[in-house]
C-alpha cells in the first residue's frame, strides 16, 4: 500500500510539474539491468568456453603423440594456458568489457622465462627483433671490430689559416667554436654555427705580438682560452679574444726556480685542469713546471722541478693533466717522462728514465679516457703506450714516425680503443699521414694522406664525433662523417656563400592615381632602365665623389697642394719652372755693374790698395821647385 501509494504520489507530482513548466520530465529514465540473468548468463559462457578450451587441448594432446601436425594449422594454447583461462573464467566471470587477447604459446612462455629483463603483459608476444637480441649483439661486435667504421673520414674541409704551420688546434667543449694558431703569430677563431661554405674565421689576433703560438685549449666549461705562445708568460683570453690574465715574469737572477714569481724562459706548453676551471698548467725552458690559478696574478700556485738521475735540471717540453686531475706528467728533454701527485710537488709518484732516447723532446702526453693508460709522442720518431700502475715497461712502441716538430700530437678515439697520431715529411718527400692504431695491440689499422706536408697537430672531438688536423702549410683540415658525425663541420658546409651587398640606387615610388587629373597624373613608367640611366648621372643619387678643389679652396677644403705656408712655398717657389736661364750667364750680367759701382768688397780697399795686385803663384811655384829635389817638388 505504501509503494502504491508513494507511487500515486510520483506520478501526481509529474503531472504538476508538466501542468506548471510545460514538460513531461527531465530526460531518459536510467536504464535497469537484471544482475541474476546476467550472472547466469556468464556462468553458460564460462562453462562453454572450458569445455572447448578441454576438447582442443585433448586433440593437441593426440597430435602430439603421433607426432602429426598439418600444414598451416598454427599451434594451440597448451594446458597450461588452458587452465589458467579457466581460473581467469570463473574469478573474473563478472569482468565488464571485451575479452583479453589470446595467450602466448608454452613454448614461448619458456622462452621468456630464460629472458632477463621486465615481464611483458599477458596476451602479448615477445617481437622477433626482441627474440633475436643475441644475434644482434654478435653483430654489432662484428662492427666493433671493423674500425673502418668507427673512424669519421667520408668528408672534408679545409680551412685556410695561412701560409706557415699552425701550431696549435683547441675545440670548445660544445664543438662550436675552433681556434687555430700558427708559427705567424696569428690565433683565428672559427664559429662553424656562423660561417657559410666559404669558410671565413670571424676574428684574428696577436696575442703575444711577435711570439709563435706554442699551444691553445678552451677551459673546462669553454669560457677561458689558454694562450701559451714563444714567450715566458702565458696568457688567458675569454671567448672572445679579450685578455682575462697575464702570467707574471719571473726573476731571471734568482738561481733556485722556486723562488721566483713566475717562468723566466720561453714556454713549451699548457693545459687546463680537467675539473676546476680556474687552475692552468704550464711548462718552460726554465726546468720548471708550474700550475697557476685565475684568482692570483701575482704568483704561481705550485712548482714542480724534474730532476735527471744525478739530480740536475731537465727542461720538460710538454706537460698534462691526468683525466681525473689528480696527477701532473711532464715529458723531459732526457728521454723521460715524470709523474708527479698535484698534492706533493716535491717528489715524482711514477719516473721511467728511458722512455725515450736521449736527448730527443717528448712531443705529447695524452692519458686515456679510462686513466689507466697513458700515450707519450717521443722526438726519436716512436709512440709508446703506458700503463702508469706498472710505469717501468712501455705497453707497446711503434717506432719510424717520423716528426718535425716539438709539439706534434697524439691522443685517444672517444670509444678509447684507437690512437692516433700525425707523421711529418719533408719538402717534395711524400704526404703526411695521419695514422690510427689499435689501442691493446699498437697495429695500424688505418691511415689517411692529408697533405704533402706535415701533419702538426690532431684532435678527435668526443662531442662531434669530428677530426681535426692542423698541417705545415697553413692548413687546418675538418674530417667527419654524415651519419656518424653531429654538427660542427656539418652546419657550415650547406650553407651557400653570402653574396657581396652593391650600393644600389633606389628608383623614385611610382605613385597610381587613376581618377587624378590629367596635369596632376604622374607618366607611366615603362621600364625602370631608364630611370636607372637618369639616376646614374644625378651626383647626389649616384654618390659621386667631389672632384679636388682648384685654386685656394672653398668651403672649408683645402686645395691639392695644401693650405699651410711650407706647401705654398714649396708649389709656388721651389717648384716653380719658368726661369730656364743659365745660372751662369744670370751670375755674370751683374758683373759689369759690379766692377763700376763696387758695393760690399772692392770700397774697403781704396786708400790701402786702389789697384788690385794679384800673386803670381805659378812663377813662385816654378822658381822654389827648381833647388828643391824631384821628390820634394809640391805637385799640383
């Protein structure tokens, strides 16, 4: 009664609503479902769907037995999977949406038990690019083993720094900027995101006026270039070129080293510090190696003193920083290589006396990128490789190098499996190479011709994956590849060379007015060449030059001979041409009117002498030769 009621009671308020604002109700009514019939419902399914799932896996089961399977049938689900759609059909029979997918076979689930690495979700199969990782990765160690591969040298650019060996290479740490310097005093920085295919530098500097570059390197975060040229003080330069800091000189009449404030000899070389941005390291012919901080100008940091066996100075030519910068390594002009804690300047942590011949200056040092192991460019034409934990025994040795040049470099591949390095020549002998072994073994794997001159320098960028090689002839050489290589070389090379802005002279607008009276309409351009022709004869469109002023000058000109009095003397006086007469002839035509009215010489001796009397110098000559002997007579 109460539900009849309550429903009397609905209904009669939808009948007021509808009788007040005009309508029946506010939509659809929502939709009942009946969850026992659907319940039911899935139950049937459930049941059906194991049965089937029971039946096919009988028939597998008979297949497998006689070992019969035809042709094009694809292989069921297994039991396994059958009972597990059978635990998934009755706990999730009230599931709401599409069923799942089919499930994998057992013998992939085998399969992917063995694989290691997250569970796929279930329903999906493991891709065949997934199945076949292991042959993948025997193929890309196939690859590994081709250096050919690895090494960027399908392309190339030149860059024309000048006519003398550049000296010097350094690449910012993003790859964007190079800077070269040469034995021409000259440092020129190229912006390859800036240049065009004509391969301009953007700037060119003397740094160290008349001292050749030594050696260049960008800082750790590429905002501070080390300069260190033929002289004994090192500068700084920010990115721009603008001088940041100059090493201070030393006393050069102070016998210990350690006292004085700075190098007192010429630098060989310098580089940064791999980790802190303000400190720098730099050698000298003094026997000194120093390390110096931004902060203090004034003095070095520390000083290290290679020492030979008897305990004399050496001279070290080149000098580096470790990777990790702990550790501070100097080639010596003796034929070793020292090694010093940056912490303890006093004695060397690793020394190997002989690690080149005597005499001859170590060119290089380069660590790898592992630290392990370290690379050293002798002068006796070798490269030897280096294990600094056991520093007596070199690794390897190539010898028949051939080098020139007391700042030929050697350095690592970013993968740290080959090392390269430059070969010199002499003049009209053959072409320099630029040479790559294999790390472990010391074999040549490869070699590129570069020029028919020596290669100097070599840099391998691990960022750009680019090579750069500076030459004896002023060449400075980019090599990379278009598919392994990124940026750098490969942003200037498409762009095409900008074109030379002409003055060119601007036509007067032509102005339509179509409804304008005729006396006020403007003629009609047919062409714009003879306007161009009109143009070219007005001065002031044409920017012609003003002729030179003839006569005093105007308008606050001066004339071609000047305005100064010593200009006018010299055009109007000294210049002037127009008396041709002999000066002789104008001397003796004052000479009559000199005898007869005698101003300056002949009025002083009137009343002493009124007649001229001359000496007769020949007579007297004549009569004092004849009584004095042969040898006596005056010659005349």
């Amino acid at each position: 009664m109460a539900d009849q009621s309550s429903d009397s009671g609905d209904s009669s308020n939808d009948a007021d609503i509808s009788s007040v604002m005009g309508f029946s109700g506010f939509g659809k009514k929502a939709r009942t479902f009946d969850l026992e019939a659907m319940f039911e419902q899935t139950r049937r399914t459930a049941i059906e769907r194991s049965q089937r799932a029971l039946e096919e896996r009988q028939k597998q089961e008979v297949q497998e037995s006689s070992g019969f399977r035809p042709v094009g049938v694809k292989e069921k689900p297994s039991a396994s999977t059958s009972r597990k759609q059978e635990a998934e059909s009755d706990s999730d029979s009230d599931v709401i949406g599409p069923p799942l997918p089919p499930q994998e076979e057992e013998e992939d689930d085998d399969d992917d038990d063995d694989v290691v690495g997250p569970p796929l979700p279930p329903g999906y199969k493991r891709s065949s690019a997934d199945s076949d990782d292991d042959d993948d990765d025997d193929e890309d160690d196939d690859d590994e083993d081709d250096v050919m591969k690895k090494i960027p040298d399908t392309h190339e650019i030149t860059l024309q720094h000048g006519t003398k060996s550049v000296s010097a290479l350094a690449l910012d740490p993003s790859g964007a900027r190079l800077i070269t310097g040469s034995f021409d005093y000259d440092v020129k920085f190229w912006d390859f995101a800036g240049m065009d295919s004509s391969l301009h530098a953007f700037r060119s500097l003397q740094p160290c006026e008349c001292h050749q570059i030594r050696s260049l390197q960008y800082s750790v975060t590429g905002d501070a270039i080390l300069v260190v040229a033929g002289n004994s003080q090192a500068k700084v330069l920010d990115r721009d070129g603008f001088q940041v800091l100059e090493c201070i000189k030393g006393d050069q009449y102070i016998v210990d080293m350690a006292n004085t404030k700075g190098h007192t000899a010429m630098l060989n070389d310098g580089c940064w510090h791999p980790k802190i941005k303000e400190e720098f390291l730099t050698c000298s012919n003094d026997g000194t190696v120093r390390t110096w901080d931004l902060s203090s100008e004034k003095k070095h940091k520390s000083v290290f003193k290679p020492r030979s066996l008897q305990g004399k100075k050496v001279t070290p030519t080149c000098c580096t920083y470790s990777r990790d910068g702990k550790l501070i390594a100097a080639g010596c002009q003796d034929g070793t290589i020292q090694i010093w804690d940056r912490n303890l300047s006093v004695h060397t942590k690793f020394h190997c006396r002989l690690a080149h011949a005597p005499g001859s200056d170590t060119s290089c040092l380069s660590f790898s990128y592992d630290g392990v192991t370290l690379a050293s460019r002798g002068g006796d034409d070798t490269l030897k490789t280096w294990d600094i934990r056991s520093f007596r025994k070199p690794l390897g040795q190539v010898t028949g190098l051939t080098s020139f040049f007391p700042m030929t470099d050697c350095c690592f591949s970013p993968d740290d499996k080959l090392l390269l390095t430059g070969t010199s020549v002499r003049k009209d002998e053959g072409n320099g190479k630029l040479v790559f072994f294999e790390r472990q073994s010391l074999q040549k794997v490869y070699e590129i011709e570069v020029a028919d001159t020596s290669v100097v320098r070599c840099l391998w960028h691990p960022k750009l994956n680019q090579i750069m090689v500076g030459t004896g002839n002023g060449l400075a050489k980019v090599y990379y590849d278009p598919v392994k290589s990124q940026r750098g070389a490969m942003l200037c090379v498409v762009k095409s060379k900008t074109k030379e802005k002409h003055a060119e002279t601007l036509t007067q607008d032509y102005i339509i007015t179509p409804h304008a009276l005729p006396m006020f309409r403007e003629a009609r351009q047919r062409s714009t060449r003879k306007q161009l022709e009109k143009d070219r004869l007005d001065p002031l469109k044409s920017h012609k030059p003003e002729p030179p002023v003839s006569g005093p000058g105007r308008g606050g000109r001066v004339a071609a001979h000047g305005g100064t009095l010593s200009s006018f003397i010299v055009k109007n006086i000294a210049l002037d041409k127009t008396d041709d007469s002999n000066p002789r002839e104008a001397i003796l035509r004052h000479a009559k009117e000199a005898s007869e009215n005698p101003y300056w010489v002949a009025p002083a001796y009137k009343q002493t002498q009124p007649e001229p009397m001359f000496a007769e110098e020949e007579e007297e000559e004549e009569e004092g030769d004849k009584d004095q002997p042969e040898w006596k007579k005056r010659k005349i």
